[in-house]
C-alpha cells in the first residue's frame, strides 16, 4: 500500500491544510504554538526535516494512544489552553530547540504523530516530509563528510592594508561528478557579525558585506579587499537551482592581523603634470584600465588657514583605487586600496601646497570624483554614521517596517528604492558591479523620499506596504544633503527581505 502522509494543520482559527509529500513547504510561525497532525502508514520510516528562517524553532513530536477516536484526537491538538506533554494521551518522542536545519528520522512509524512548533518571535519554518531515503537525499544537495572550510591569508601582501582570504573546501563525490550542468553553485557569504539564515533560507538582511559565487567545479573562492585587525565570519553554501534549496557547510571566522612589513615608497611610474584642485569645486578624473597608473592634484591651502584643517573625498565609482597625499615633498597620508566613497583629513595645516596622487589599483578603467576645502561644512556629500547598515524591526505579508541611523550633519533628505527580485536574484547579485556614483537602481522603484533637520532623535523608521506575501524584496537607501552646492547622494547597504506566506497572523 502507498505510504499516504496526510498533514492538517491545526490552529486557533480551526483551519487545515494538505501538505504534498516529496516537497518542502512553508508556514508562518509566531508566538503562537503551531500543532500538526500527521497521518502516515504505520510501520513505514519516516523523514521529517525542519528548516527554521529568522529565528530558533523548538519542535516536539508525539505519538498518539491507539484507543483514541478521531474526534478525541482532534479535541486533544486543538485545545491550546492546555500542552500537549500533560495529556496522558500523548507520548513524547524527541524534544528539541534548533537554529540550523534538522532531520528526525523514525525507523518505523509506531502509530499517529503530532508535530509542534514554536518560535519565539515571527518567523517562518520549512518542512519536509518522506518515506524514501532517497526523496530526502535529493531534495537538499549533498554536504562531504568533513564539511570544515581552509583559510589561508596571502602572505605575499603583509605589508598591505588590506588582503586576500582563500577559501577551500571539499566537495562531495555526487556532486562533484553530477551530470546536471549548472544545477549546482557553491556560494560565499561574508560578513562581519554572524548570519544565521540567510545561506538556508536565502534570508540576506543587515550585515551582508560580500557574497561571491563559483561552479560546482571549483573548491576554493578568493575574496579581496579586507581589512586588517577585523574579524570576519564566512559561510559556505552549495545551492541547488533545480530544487531551489541549500546546504551549509560550517561555519567560520576569520581574523585579519595587523600589519608585519612596513613597504617604503616606490614611484610608480614618471612624474606627471599635476592638476589644480578648486576649493569646494567637484571634479571628475579618470585613471587609464593600467594598475598603477595614476593621476596628481595641486591643492593650494591659503597662509593663515584659520581651521588648521582640510578635507580631502575622493569618491571612486567603479573599482579600487588608492592614495597618497604629501606636503613638501613628505608622505602625510597613504591609503588602503578602496572602492565607493572615502574622506581624509589633513590636520595642523596653516598654509602651503598638498599633492594629492590618485592610483588605479587593477587594470579596469576608473572614474573617480574629487573634492577639497578648508571649510569641511561646505562638502557636497552627507556625513553618514559609521553603521551604515538598514535594520529590519517588522514585516507582515503585505509591510516590511526598517530602520536606520540619521546622518551626522542636518538637512539631509533620504530616499527609499524598492525592488521584487526574482528566484535567480543571487545570481544577479554577484554577476553584476554596481556604479557607486550612480543614484539609481536598475529596475528599482521610490518608495518616498523623507526630509530631516535639526533632530534630537538619531534613528529615523518607516514602513514600505502594499508588497506580495512570501516575496523577497531589495530595499535601498539614499541620503542627500538639502541646500548644498553639487550636493551628491551616498547610499546606505542594501538590505534584503521576505515577507511572511500568512497574513493571518
């Protein structure tokens, strides 16, 4: 006889649900204790695997007396006021809390089951349920058994600001040798405070700084650009497009040292005709597609400079670039390699002539934007916070609620994009580079735009509505300066969510 497995889902509202067998499914969850009711052929075995997305899920399964009648069964799972561990009806068969995906598996059903969840804030759970070992085995991708990564630092570049960091892995034997081309992907995701969710459940919120993706023929990524004496975790998932699921490896932190070789000054190349840097003017440059080529500015600071200060930003839209400012022919000021935006500032500066050398850091063509003054209030740019991060606080089916950090100056007007990704969105996230001087989304929506003055209050909060249920959205964030010459916007990080299935919560 067919195994049937039959699940009504039994809630407050009384109402119930078939769940397919064979196929991983999603509920909404709260604070409120969710019950199952499963009906599966006794003597069969059993899978049951649970996925828990933003928050712990603490799940229990019960097997049900023989004795009972179907109206006593339901009578017991529907009345909530009481829990299911005092009926002497019911007996416990596992109890457990889980962050991370888990299987219970049950050699031989012993009768009638009942599963419990509960989460202790909103969140969602996915579950799946199978009779065949190999259902199960198919429908998440195939870890090794030493699911461990290797990092290794390159130690070629210690006298750098920043480094590189290799990451390998091992690969296990069906999927190394899958004849499925393209079904599989091992991606990476780093971050500088742990992720939960995000490589199970494709949940990617706040703290995201870099995801890049490989074939499934490759074990090991390298990801540049990182700071030195910062900690960073790194996760490791292999996706599975056909299925639409994943698979962790462990996770992993790494911690970048400091500097141990300090490298003396080298000209790069021969001395080029410097160009004068207006005071308060942006100017636009571009650097050639050569690593190491370069371009000077001249930045005049008046005798009797009454700030003893002047600012330098450099804004480089499309790649890395670095830079080292001297005064009398001595180094003031020598940078990391950077992208986007960066401001310096020149201290105990009463007067004289600053050389400011902008360096290409790879062979792509840059475009780099400059602004100088004495007059730091007058910058065309916001002073954004050091989090620049957006902060999810509330979501329902239809809303997403978030949050940020206002900027430090005032009169600043802030604008919010929007955008419906699809399935294959990760793929676009790490196949496409973004004009960091560009103040548009591609295929991005405004959701409104919020003007902030003076303010005693350092957060500012909104929320998005009329969004599909169980959709993932992307949620941009710019913040320009109101009443400033050239004023240019900075973006804040962009934030993924997906709203709940239920909008019966």
């Amino acid at each position: 006889m067919k195994l049937l497995l039959l699940i009504v889902f039994l809630s407050y509202v009384n109402s119930s649900v078939i769940i397919p067998k064979d196929r991983e499914v999603v509920f909404e969850l709260d604070n409120f204790e969710k019950r199952f009711y499963l009906d599966a052929e006794e003597e069969k075995p059993l899978h049951i695997i649970i996925t828990p997305c933003g928050a712990p899920v603490y799940y229990q399964i019960f097997k049900i007396a023989e004795d009972l009648s179907f109206d006593e069964e339901l009578n017991i799972i529907s009345d909530h006021s009481i829990g299911l561990h005092q009926s002497e009806h019911l007996q416990l068969l596992v109890e457990k809390e889980t962050t991370t995906r888990t299987q219970y598996f049950i050699e031989n059903v012993p009768g009638k089951l009942v599963l419990v969840l509960a989460t202790p804030l909103a969140a969602s759970v996915r579950i799946f349920i199978t009779s065949e070992f190999e259902k199960r085995i198919e429908q998440y991708p195939e870890l090794p058994n030493d699911s461990r990564l290797a990092m290794t630092l390159d130690s070629d570049e210690e006298y750098r600001d920043d480094v590189k960091l290799r990451v390998t892995w091992k690969i296990a034997e069906k999927i190394k040798y899958s004849e499925e081309f393209g079904r599989y992907r091992f991606c990476a995701i780093i971050s500088q405070q742990p992720i939960e969710y995000a490589a199970q459940c494709n949940h990617f919120e706040e703290n995201l700084e870099t995801i890049r993706c490989v074939s499934k023929f490759n074990n090991s990524i390298t990801i540049d650009n990182l700071r030195r004496e910062k900690s960073y975790y790194v996760h490791l998932f292999l996706r599975d497009y056909r299925m639409q699921t994943s698979s962790e490896y462990e996770k992993s932190v790494v911690r970048i040292p400091a500097k141990t070789i300090v490298r003396k000054h080298r000209h790069l190349q021969k001395k080029s005709v410097a160009r004068n840097l207006f005071p308060g003017k942006l100017q636009s440059t571009q650097l050639e597609n050569k690593k190491g080529s370069y371009k000077n500015y001249r930045f005049t600071v008046p005798e009797g400079n009454g700030t003893q200060t002047a600012m330098l930003i450099v804004h480089s839209c499309n790649g890395l670039v670095r830079i080292n400012i001297y005064r009398n022919g001595q180094i003031l000021k020598k940078s990391e390699r950077f992208s986007g935006f960066r401001r310096f500032v020149v201290t105990n500066l009463r007067g004289g002539t600053m050389k400011i050398q902008i360096v290409n850091d790879d062979d792509s063509l840059k475009t780099v934007r400059v602004w100088a003054s004495t007059d730091l209030s007058t910058s065309p740019y916001p002073n954004l916070p050091d989090d620049t991060s957006i902060k999810l606080v509330g979501r329902t089916c239809q809303s997403v609620s978030i949050q940020w950090l206002r900027a430090l100056d005032d009169n600043v007007k802030y604008c919010v994009y929007k955008r419906k990704e699809s399935s294959q969105f990760i793929e676009h996230l790490v196949s496409t580079v973004d004009n960091l001087c560009d103040s548009t989304f591609e295929s991005s929506h405004i959701v409104g735009c919020y003007k902030s003055h003076t303010s005693p209050k350092s957060l500012i909060e909104t929320t998005i509505n009329d969004l599909d249920p169980f959709s993932t959205y992307r949620f941009d964030l710019l913040a320009t300066p109101i009443n400033r010459p050239m004023a240019q916007p900075l973006p804040y990080r962009t934030i993924w969510v997906r709203t709940n299935l239920s909008c019966h919560l």
